[in-house]
C-alpha cells in the first residue's frame, strides 16, 4: 500500500473504529463481569458442573482450590487478552512508535480498567476490591505482550522497527 494511501486509511472513522472498538467491547466485558452476577458465590454452581462433566466428581475441598485457581486464571487470561487489545490499538493509533512505548500505554490501561474493577468490586456485597487482583491482571497483560513480542521478534523482526 502506497503511504498516502495508508496514512489517508487512519484518518477514517472505520480505521478507528476497528482500533478501539475491541478494546471498548472488553471493557464492557470486565465492567458487566464486575458485577454481583459474576461473584465467586455465583460461579460456583455453574462452573462446577462444568468442570464435573468434563473431568468427573470432585470432593468440596478440592473445589474450594479449583474454583479458586479457575477464578484467578480466568483474571490473568482475560486481562492479558484486554492487555494484547490495548496493544494493538496503540500498535494502530500510533504508527511510528515503538513497541515498548506501545506496550507501556497497554499496560497503563489495563492497569487503570482493573483498578477501576477492583475499586467498584469493593462496594458489593458478595465482591472483594483487592490490590493483589490488580497485580495478577496486569502480569496476564505484561507476559502476553511478552509472548507477541518474542513470537514478532522470532518470526517477524523487520515488523518491530517501525520508525525506520
């Protein structure tokens, strides 16, 4: 693609879109997962009968371990899926920087959005707001920007200079 043409395709309204619209849409899936709805008191009985007809019974005490695990796994991955979001609508905003300023800001606002989710989370009954949460969803965020960043550098090297 010719560069008037590319720079000409970010100044559309559909470039844009496509840039940050999947970073907004994940962050009404952290904000709706926010909620009572999806506290651990709640998941219990729906992800439990899951992972039974997947791997067959399990006595409570181990549940009490596994749902745990399941719970914070799912904060690592989906913040880290919200961290790779971010990412790349940098990666698209902002056309001659570098990966690790682009990766900087993905990092800041997934920081922000999970702060904000513990901070609201501290309100509700059946919620805890807690720091340590906050920490696990921004190492989910940093290691998969890690991963790319190794699998681009590996495959791709010429792709991560963009400002030459």
């Amino acid at each position: 693609m010719p560069p008037s043409s590319r720079y000409s395709d970010r100044r559309s309204l559909r470039y844009w879109l496509r840039a940050w619209l999947p970073v907004v849409a994940a962050i009404c899936v952290i904000a709706l997962e926010s909620t009572e709805i999806f506290g651990a008191d709640r998941t219990d009985g729906p992800l439990r009968w899951v992972y039974e007809h997947l791997f067959g019974r399990v006595e409570n005490k181990q549940w009490l371990v596994l749902h745990h695990l399941i719970r914070k796994t799912g904060h690592f991955l989906g913040y880290g899926t919200m961290g790779l979001l971010w990412l790349r609508a940098w990666w698209m905003s902002l056309p001659r920087s570098s990966f690790m300023l682009d990766a900087t800001l993905a990092v800041l606002g997934t920081t922000f959005v999970a702060s904000a989710d513990e901070f609201h989370q501290s309100f509700l009954p059946n919620r805890t707001g807690i720091p340590s949460d906050v920490v696990l969803d921004c190492s989910g965020a940093i290691i998969l920007q890690l991963i790319v960043y190794l699998v681009v550098r590996l495959r791709w090297p010429k792709r991560l200079n963009r400002a030459a």
